[in-house]
C-alpha cells in the first residue's frame, strides 16, 4: 500500500506571526481528516521553529524548502541537514522549478541535495517537470526520465517522494489534466527500483480540483502551492473527499 502525502510550499509567503495565524484555523480542521493521509506543511527557514513549536503534538509534519550538501561551511545563504533536523523538519523540497529556474539548482545539485537530506534523517520531496516549450515539442517523457535518472544516482528509494510538477501549470491556474498528471506519474513510477514510492501531482491544485486528482490510481497525493496559504482552501484539500468509482470514471 503506498502512503498518501499531502504537502503544502508555502514559497516565500508568510511571516511567524502570519504562520501562527494561519495554524490556528487549520490545524481544528485536521480532526476529520482520515489518519492515512500524511499532511505537510513546507514554510520558509525563518518559521520553521514557531511553526514546529506550534505543531508539536499534531500530526503535521514540518518541511523545509531546501538542503545544502555539506553539514556546515562557508556557503552563504544556505542551510544545511542538522540545522534542520534540530528544529524537528522531517520532510525538504529539493529540486523544486523555481529553484532550477531563478538560482542555477541542476540535476548534480538536486542530487547532492537529496543524498544530504537522506544522510541526515530528511525525506526528500524530489520535484521534476517540464516547460510548456519542452511539452509542446513533445519532450516531456524524455526530460522527465533524464530528471530522474540523474537526480536518484545513489538514492534510497525508500525514504523518498517524488512531486510530478509541470511547470506551465505552477501558479497559473492551468492545472494539468487528472488523467494526464496520472499518465506522467506512472511513466515516473515506471522508471523506479521501489514502485511504492509516494508521487504527488502539483500545479494549481485547488479545493475544487483535488476531488479529481486523487481519485487517479497513480496518484498518491498533492503538492500545494498557493491554495496551502489559507486555512479554509488546504483544509478542503487535505479532506479531500474519496470519489465513488462512478463519479470517477466519468472524470
Ligand atoms: P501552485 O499550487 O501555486 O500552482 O504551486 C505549485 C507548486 O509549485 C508547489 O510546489
């Protein structure tokens, strides 16, 4: 059985004060949610210890953005394995677009980057996908397999979740297609040693298109960008509701 994963980016939004806030309007919610969904909330450095404060006792599990290589060094700006763990992280997003697109992260560098969250207890959150350009001259399964190939070089797959994100579809409200976000996510499954590893859809997921998303067979949970920075919206994600076989193959 594989495990449902549901992860909120929070990106560069919300101050401490703002991440208290919006806990306390989420966190109640969580009550309904069934117990085998595995909820994640990824926030900026600066809220990662009031937010694990605040969480303590729940059963959302902390995330952060990004991991360096090293255990510590003269590498400003970046953040590293221990520093994270020391504040009760768990999960790290690595490899994220918006990451290889504004600041030069590549395939070797998601891939130091995983290797150094495994070593140091971090479940990596591996995202790949492609442009719109690279869809439209019809190389995404290409692009995808080569993302994969060079980011899981010595990776256990078995601390591992991978996030199928188109990147035309981030933060545009294009989502893609369920049925083709389930295609990709079983060509990704195809190219793996261990086929139980988690693979989230992300790109505009909404409270109005989650219902759908998981009810593809492929897909084992969500990565949620904009709609994970209100109560309300991530609340009706992660209490998605389990479509009847009916409603879905009319999907
Ligand atoms: P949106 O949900 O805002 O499209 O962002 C998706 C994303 O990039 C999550 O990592």
């Amino acid at each position: 059985m594989r495990k449902i994963v549901i992860a909120g980016n929070w990106k560069m939004y919300k101050t401490q004060a703002e991440s208290q806030e919006f806990l306390q309007g989420f966190l109640p919610s969580l009550e309904q949610t069934p117990q085998d969904r595995d909820v994640i909330l990824c926030v900026p450095f600066t809220d990662l210890n009031v937010v694990s404060k605040n969480l303590h006792g729940s059963r959302v599990h902390l995330g952060a953005q990004n991991v360096h290589w090293e255990e510590f060094g003269a590498y400003t700006g970046e953040i590293s394995g221990p520093m994270l763990t020391e504040v009760g992280v768990r999960y790290v997003i690595v490899g994220h677009s918006e990451r290889r697109q504004y600041f030069g992260e590549t395939d070797e560098t998601v891939n130091l980057r995983i290797k150094a969250a495994q070593r140091y207890e971090l479940i990596p959150i591996l995202c790949v996908g492609e442009t719109k350009q690279q869809r439209d001259a019809g190389e995404t399964e290409r692009l995808i397999i080569n993302q994969l190939e060079k980011a899981l070089v010595d990776v256990d797959q078995n601390k591992l979740v991978i996030a199928y994100e188109p990147i035309w579809a981030i933060g545009t409200g294009d989502t893609c297609e369920a049925k083709e976000a389930n295609r990709v996510i079983g060509l990704i499954r195809s190219q793996l040693s261990n086929p139980n590893v988690p693979i989230q859809y992300g790109g505009s997921v909404k409270p109005n298109n989650i219902d759908e998303i998981m009810a593809q067979p492929e897909i084992d949970g969500a990565l949620v960008g904009g709609a994970s920075l209100e109560p309300e919206s991530f609340s009706r994600i992660v209490n998605y509701k389990v479509l009847s076989p009916e409603n879905t193959l009319k999907s």
